[in-house]
C-alpha cells in the first residue's frame, strides 16, 4: 500500500524537517515517504520488514539520486539504535501502541508521528514529543487507517 499524498504531506509536515535533521522511518514500503524526506533533511534512515520491498525502495531510491536515504530490511518495532538518536521519526504503519524504542531513540524536543490504534478499529495519528527530562507530550491530529505494524509489538 501507500499512503495518500495528503497524508505523506501531513505527516511530513508535522515532522517540522530541517535541512540538518537526521530522521528515522519505519516502513519504507515503496519509498515514496523516504523520497519526500530526503529533500528535506540531511540523511533518511528507513526500515522495511519485508525484504523484497526493502531491496526494491533502496534500488529505486538509489536511481532516483535519493544518496541521503539508507534502506534495511528489518523490524522497525526496535527502530536504529546505531544511528540514533533522531531528530524525527515517521512510521507509516498502524501500532497498538507507542514503541517505547522508538521514544528512546528520540533526541529531546524530537518528533515522532506514528498511526496508533486496532488493526480493524479505531486509529489515529500522533504527535509525540519527548523532554530532556522524559516526559512524553502526544496529541491526537485526526483519525486514520493504516496497515498495522508487525514486528515485535
């Protein structure tokens, strides 16, 4: 699947990327949503859990001259700690809850956007925002349908 371009935008724009931003995405999907970001910020971290899809994005991304997004295959549940931590996270699938790996990967004052909810009910999408201090702010921005999140939950 992917998402419509509203919601690339949207998501894209709650992020609040800068040129300097180092940003994580889970679920590279086609790499549409990694392409938009990569003229943007300064380098594109996306993990994809299917490994054909990740392989087909990283070799699209790659023709395109997108040089600034780095694909895996892997569960994006956990994120990447070896690149963290990031100025932004975007998840383009459904979970039944925040990953709390991805808040710790988080730089302080980050954002992350994520769809929260059921698979087959109700979901909505985050705006998240972790302190220096570790208290988290979420707001609700408005209802959604996403694929869920798999991986480990």
């Amino acid at each position: 699947t992917i998402s419509q371009p509203l919601i690339v935008a949207l998501m894209t724009q709650l992020l609040e990327p800068e040129a300097g931003d180092v940003m994580l995405e889970v679920g590279t999907g086609s790499g549409y949503q990694a392409a938009v970001l990569s003229t943007l910020v300064q380098a594109v971290y996306s993990i994809e859990i299917v490994e054909e899809l990740a392989e087909s994005a990283a070799a699209t991304l790659e023709r395109l001259g997108h040089a600034n997004v780095h694909v895996r295959a892997g569960d994006g549940y956990a994120g990447w700690p070896e690149h963290a931590p990031f100025d932004g996270i975007i998840v383009t699938a459904a979970a039944e809850h925040i990953p709390q790996p991805l808040l710790q990967q988080l730089k302080p004052h980050g954002r992350l956007v994520i769809p929260v909810g059921q698979e087959h009910g109700y979901q909505e999408l985050l705006l998240v925002q972790v302190d220096e201090n570790g208290a988290i702010e979420q707001q609700s921005v408005l209802p959604v349908r996403f694929v869920p999140l798999t991986g480990d939950r």
